[in-house]
C-alpha cells in the first residue's frame, strides 16, 4: 500500500522522507534475527527489500553509521549461538 508503482521512496514519492527513514528503522530491527527468521519475514515482500535498498543508498554512507550497533549485536548474537550450538552437539554426541 505503501509503496506505490515503481517509485523509489514510499507513498510513490521520488526523493526520501522522514516517513522513510522512520519506516526502515523499524524494519532494520529484523536485522537482529536469524537470517532464516528475517527472510521468512520478508521475503515473500520484495518490494519492500528493494525500498530498503534505495533508503540505504540514499542515506550512504550513514545508514551504516546509524544501524552499526543492530548489525555488532546480529554478529555477536550469531557467534554466541553458534558457539551453543556446537556444545549441545557435542553433547548430544556424547549420549
């Protein structure tokens, strides 16, 4: 509904808003999911992806100032979880 025809920006407008970048922030929170979660929740919705994309290039290079932390929290997440993970295997080996 929000992104109307082919515009880059929502509610068909061709340059960035501050609806834009409030949106995005919020959908930049599924970053801290696993990539499997993020992708069931997103991706039956390209368009939205594709929004995300052009937000991003617009916003370059502070995008990825801004949403550093959400990123540092997805790697440590995934680090700390792969880590459980490889113990509970080893354990349900030992068994």
């Amino acid at each position: 509904m929000w992104l109307k025809g082919n515009a880059k920006f929502l509610l068909g407008n061709p340059q960035l808003s501050m609806a834009d970048l409030s949106l995005v922030c919020e959908i930049m929170q599924l970053e801290v999911l696993s990539d499997s979660e993020r992708d069931r929740i997103l991706g039956p919705h390209e368009k939205i992806r594709g929004w995300v994309q052009n937000v991003k290039k617009a916003t370059s290079p502070h995008f990825d100032e801004v949403h550093e932390l959400i990123l540092k929290v997805k790697t440590r997440t995934a680090a700390t979880l792969g880590s459980e993970l490889s113990k509970d295997l080893k354990t349900a080996s030992k068994l």
